[in-house]
DNA sequence: CTGGATGCCTGGGAGC
DNA sequence: TGCTCCCAGGCATCCA
C-alpha cells in the first residue's frame, strides 16, 4: 500500500473535492470490497462530508451527521476524483460516488488488499483505531521506546507492527533504519536510548519529507488529482540493493526481514 | 503470549 | 513475441 505519506497526499487531494459536498449517490460495482454493512447508508449516501481524518494509512471519511467509512488503499489502492466518472467497464473499480456538485470519486484497487469499513459513528472509529499505536508521523521517543521495548523481534519488523507504530511499511522503514543509522535486523529491545531517540527523529524527518514531495510512486501510486509523488527519486536504500551508499560509498546489502526485501549500508548502520 | 510463515490478488518485468 | 517465474507499497490468520 501506499504507506503513511501516500495516505496524507490522498487525505490532501480528496479534502477539497469533498469537505461540505454531499454525496449524492454511490454505486457498488464490486461489494466484497466492503467489511460490513454493504448498504448505501453505510458508504455514507445522503450524508455531507465534514472531515477527512487520517491514522497510519487508514484514512477516514467523516460525514456531519457522525457516520464514517475508513478507507484502506492496500497495496494498489486508490481514490480517483474528478468531473468525468471512471470507465464503466473497468474492472478495477469498485465502487464509485458522485457528490451533489456532480464531482465522482471511484476507489480503484487492482490487486484488492484495499477495502472500505463502514463505521456507525465516531466513537466507532476511535475504538477502531484503538488497536493502532501511535502515528508515524508524530512520533515521540518515549512512544516508540515504549513500543519497542520487550520485543524480540527486528527493529524492522516492529516498525512494521501498525499496533506499535502506524504509518510506516517497507520503503520508510528502511530509509528511517539508515538515516538513524541503525541496522534494521536489531533486537527492537536492545536498542540504546539515543539510538530510539534517533530512529523516532529519523522516521518524523523522512515522512515529513515524503509527504511534501507528494509520496513514493513506484508504480501504482497517484493522488485524488491523479498525480504521482516524487519521493522516489530520493530513497537512499529501498530499491537500492547492491548500489553503492549514498553516504559512503559501500555497496548496499539486501536482505529479507519479516518476510519483507530490506536494504541498508553494513558501514553506516550499525 | 510472541513472532514467524502463509495466503490473498493482479500485473509488470526479467529471463529464456 | 511469447511463455514462465518472481516480485511488489499490506495485513489477517494460522501455526509453533
């Protein structure tokens, strides 16, 4: 899925083509797409959209009456806006909503690890959320130091863990190991301090980053608008595996952690 | 309880 | 070109 930074982008794009529009139809091409209720009352027909929240990589779509659809975007997932409604014959699409104003918005997700969650209220949503730990982006030391500590596991992997930390998938968990210069195959409990400290900088710096050069697009990625991010060009190891560090010069080493490919520099990260 | 492995899907690229 | 194989941003679920 698009991780934290694509997320926020579409959270961005999506804002000005919904907040106070009404949503005035929707059309369900494809219901397994939706966990739970697959009624048009629960994908929000009728309802104005006030706000558009986000946790991690879920992000949700709050309307004014207190219902609320969580959007997952998976691994391909993504939320189309414009004037002109997506292909009818399009088999990528699964369910489309057109606002009162007459803008559409399809949920296109080719490979289907996306889904929509309806949820009756508010307070349904914050329960949900409950079970995510802390967004990436704001990340304090002491919060991930907590989520770390008394895990066995990689450092990797727990970054990975969204009840830990949510937000972060494999691109900007590789690249916040090598900026904090940690080696991502670390305990997560042996740690030192500083080096928590360092990693919870090194994550809030590169989302920040990413999020203003609009996301990672390896292939599938585009915002609401349809735009693609331009972080990539700037990952210092993912996808970057035996090219020479950009810090040092070292030929980068690529493993496999939590089942995940991962790369990082044997000299800087230690 | 924790953490590792598997399966869900489609599509693109590499290699033959 | 065409075919097969491998891999991919995530995560729920099933095991040890």
């Amino acid at each position: 899925m698009p991780e934290l930074p694509e997320v926020e982008n579409v959270r961005r794009s999506l804002l000005p083509h919904l907040r106070g529009q009404r949503i005035a139809s929707v059309a369900v091409r494809r219901a397994d797409i939706i966990d739970g209720p697959r009624t048009h009352r629960a994908l929000l027909a009728g309802g104005t959209i006030a706000r558009l929240d986000r946790r991690g990589k879920q992000l949700a779509i709050i309307a004014a009456d207190g219902r609320v659809l969580v959007v997952h975007l998976g691994m391909t997932g993504q939320l189309n806006a414009g004037p002109v409604p997506p292909r009818a014959n399009d088999p990528h699409v699964h369910v489309v909503w057109t606002t009162a104003r007459g803008t559409t918005i399809a949920f296109r997700d080719p490979r289907r690890f996306g889904g929509l969650w309806p949820q009756a209220s508010v307070a349904a949503l914050a329960q949900r959320w409950e079970g995510l730990g802390p967004d990436a982006l704001t990340i304090a030391p002491e919060a991930l130091a907590a989520g770390l500590a008394g895990s066995r596991r990689a450092v990797k992997a727990a970054l990975l863990d969204q009840a830990v930390l949510a937000g972060v998938g494999n691109i900007y968990a590789d690249e916040a190991c090598f900026i904090a210069g940690v080696r991502p195959a670390r305990k997560a409990s042996r740690l030192k301090r500083e080096e928590v400290a360092r990693l919870a900088e090194a994550i809030r710096t590169v989302l920040v980053r990413a999020v203003d050069a609009g996301g990672s697009t390896l292939r599938d990625y585009v915002n609401a608008d349809g735009r693609a991010g331009q972080f990539a060009s700037e990952h210092a190891v993912y996808g970057r595996g035996k090219q020479p560090c950009v810090r040092c010069g070292a030929t980068l080493r690529q493993t496999t952690i939590a089942q995940r490919t991962t790369v990082y520099c044997a000299r800087c990260q230690h």
